[in-house]
C-alpha cells in the first residue's frame, strides 16, 4: 500500500483522526446553536441592539477566560481542560431547548445562559488548537495544523449554514437539539484520544505568565501582526457572517423567511470549498500571498453585500468573503504554530484567539448600534471600507505580510 501524502499524513495517527473527527461534530453543533441564539433574539425584540448584546454576553466572557486556559494549557492535562468546557457547554444546550419548549426563553435568560457558554468557551479553543502538537510527531505538524483550523473555520461556517436551513423549516428547538448531539458525539469520538507527553511549564504566578506570554507574543514581529489582523478581521469583517448575520438578512439580503438560511450557506460553501483545498494544497502558496488574497478579498465580499440591491449579488458577497474567512484562519493558525516553542504554545494560541474573541463582540455591539441608528446597508459599507484601508495600510508597510512566511524560531 502506498505511503499517506505529506498533507493527509496527520490523519494515519488515530488519536489526531478521533480528535479531529470529534471537534468537527462538536464545532459544528455549537456553532449551530451560536445562530440559532441571535435569530430566536431577533425574533423575540426585533432589535439589532439586542442581537449585539447577545454575541457580546458570549464572547466577553470567552474573552477574558481565554487567557486563564492558555496557561492552564502549558500546566496541566489538555484534554481534560477540553473535556470541561464541553461538559458545560452541553448543559447549558439542554437548559436552551428546554427553556425554549417551555415558552420560557426571555431576552434576559438568554443573555445570562449566553454568560456561562461564554466562559465554557473561554477554555475550548486554547486547548483544542495547542493538542495538535501532542497528538502527531514534529514532521506532521504543519498538515495537522491545517486539519485542526479546517474543523475549526469550517465548523464556523458550516454549523450557522446548517442552523439557518434548520431555522428556516424547523424554528430554534431542533438547532438546540442538535447542538447536544454534536457535543455528545464528540465527547464520544474524543475519549479514547492519547496525548504525548510535553515538560510542564515552571509553576510561575498567574500574571507573571501570562506577561511572559505577551512578552513572547511582543519580540516576534509576525505574531504581532497576526494579532492585529486577526483583530481587525473579526471586528469589521467576520461579524456580518456571525452576530450580525440574521440583521443583514432582516435589513439588506432580505428575500423572504429563507434569506438567513441561504445567506449562511452560501458562506458556509465558500468556506468548503477554500478549505478543502488549502488543507490539500496548502505547501503550494507562501502564506504571505493568501493572507494578502484572504484579506483583500474579505473586504470586496463584504463591500459587494452592502453596496448592492440584488439579491445575487449579496450571496456572491457571502460566498467571496467565506473562502476568504477559510483561507485567513488556516494562513493565521498555520503561521502561529509553526513559529511558536512548545513551552509557550498554549499561552500564543490564547492570545491569537483573544484577539479574535476581542474583535467579534466589539464589532457585534457597535454594528448592532449603528444599524438601529442609521442602517445595517450603512455599517457593511463602513465596515467593508476600513477592512480595505486596513489592508491596504498592512500590505505596504509589512511587506505584503512577509513575516508569516518565516519557519520556526
């Protein structure tokens, strides 16, 4: 039997197949239950408002226990770290569904429910992102990484394009419904999982890690604009397929009760298809060349959605800026793992999804705001318009994202 290629290699080892295969499940259902949230909040208020409010009760707290699992995961066992975010999200699942069954789901138990899934995810994605290195040998790292940033953007994508179809024929309860699913069955497929053995960090105090951690982040000039991007492409970019996606489909796309179902697929299909080929044939490309692609086109798509009256033209938008959120979170995730020193791998990873996790509720909140104050067509063009400057701006003064392209230190 021929040997596995360089890029499906990472999948031989069954301990990285039952992990990725289990945070695929898992991924997926939650980000099914992350739409469903803010389309039953638009439904109940019908305020852009209240839908900011929701993804900022979740994403605030995820944000400020990211670091706290960044460290915890350069302390002590990953897995179990993963296992608990899990366990408590899928609780807070249950209480969704029945509280909603039970005509019982207020905007006020929303957000409080939307608190505790917020710190439960806190500690989900510094983990889920620093296991890939104790799973696979040095040599299957970089396709591995590519996998886990694969399960983790398309589990973004896919799970709103699924929740919007089951949203549309079925309502909230089966999104719910589904999302225990999808944490059951990972749990399940993730249990038999192995780690290989790494040294333990020194025990320092909390705060004097976690500064030698943004220390570490501060010398190395690609980390810190990975950082920066990733901000930037959260707040203004990432947030229309998101938090303010069932505003868009409301306010902008707006073709009926099916437009937040297509809107989400068709992001969710750019997406796929981006993905599918990166993780296959990711070693062709510098990863300078397809941030700088991933980022300009991010901003078109987002600017073709606000500018245009035709429906056709709004899904092409969600559809570009899709495959350009897929290329940007493999190109990100990739350029960070390969640089980054094991010692100090779970407190990186922390800080890049800080970033990200700082992005989103910022740009929910004041998107949410100035849709009611002035028009949501209005904050996709302004939006759309700073992610261009911010682009433009990047590629002439870091050399078109050169730093990304440097192998580990």
């Amino acid at each position: 039997m021929p040997a596995p290629t360089s890029a499906l290699r990472a999948l031989s080892h069954r301990s990285f197949l039952l992990f990725f295969i289990g945070v695929s499940i898992a991924t997926t259902g939650q980000f099914m239950q992350s739409l469903a949230v803010p389309f039953y909040m638009n439904e109940v208020t019908d305020s852009n408002a209240w839908v900011g409010a929701s993804a900022f009760a979740v994403l605030i707290p995820s944000l400020f226990m990211t670091p706290v699992a960044g460290i915890w995961s350069d302390r002590i066992s990953r897995k179990a770290i993963l296992f608990g975010s899990f366990f408590t999200q899928l609780a807070c699942s249950v209480a969704f569904l029945v509280l909603y069954t039970s005509d019982l789901l207020t905007p006020w138990l929303i957000l409080g429910l939307q608190v505790v899934v917020g710190v439960a995810s806190g500690f989900q994605w510094a983990p889920t992102q620093a296991m890939t290195a104790q799973l696979v040998p040095p040599e299957d790292l970089l396709p591995a990484v590519r996998f886990v940033s694969l399960s983790f953007t398309a589990g973004r994508a896919l799970g709103p394009a699924l929740a919007g179809l089951t949203l549309l024929y079925w309502g909230p309860g089966p999104a719910f419904a589904v999302t225990i699913v999808g944490f059951v069955l990972g749990l399940a497929f993730m249990a038999p999982i192995r780690l290989r053995y790494t040294e333990p960090v020194e025990q320092e105090p909390f705060l004097l890690q976690f500064r030698h951690g943004l220390e570490y982040v501060r010398r190395r000039p690609a980390m810190r604009l990975a950082m920066v991007t990733s901000f930037v492409v959260a707040c203004v970019g990432a947030v229309f397929a998101f938090a303010l996606v069932a505003s868009v489909a409301d306010d902008v796309v707006s073709f009926g009760d099916a437009s937040l179902g297509w809107l989400t697929a068709t992001f969710g299909f750019g997406s796929l298809v981006v993905g599918l080929y990166v993780t296959r044939h990711g070693d062709r490309h510098l990863r300078s060349r397809v941030e700088m692609a991933a980022v300009g086109v991010y901003a078109v798509g987002v600017l073709l959605v606000g500018f245009s009256p035709w429906v056709a033209i709004g899904l092409l938008g969600y559809f570009v800026f899709g495959a350009a959120h897929m290329a940007h979170g493999v190109t990100m995730n990739s350029a960070l793992q390969v640089q980054v020193d094991e010692q100090y791998r779970g407190r990186v990873m922390s800080v890049w999804l800080m970033s990200v996790l700082s992005g989103l509720p910022i740009g929910s909140l004041i998107g949410g705001f100035l849709g009611d104050l002035v028009s949501m067509r209005f904050v996709l063009l302004l939006y759309g318009g700073l992610l261009a400057v911010f682009w433009a701006i990047t590629v002439v003064r870091s050399n078109g994202f050169a730093s990304l392209d440097l192998g580990s230190n």
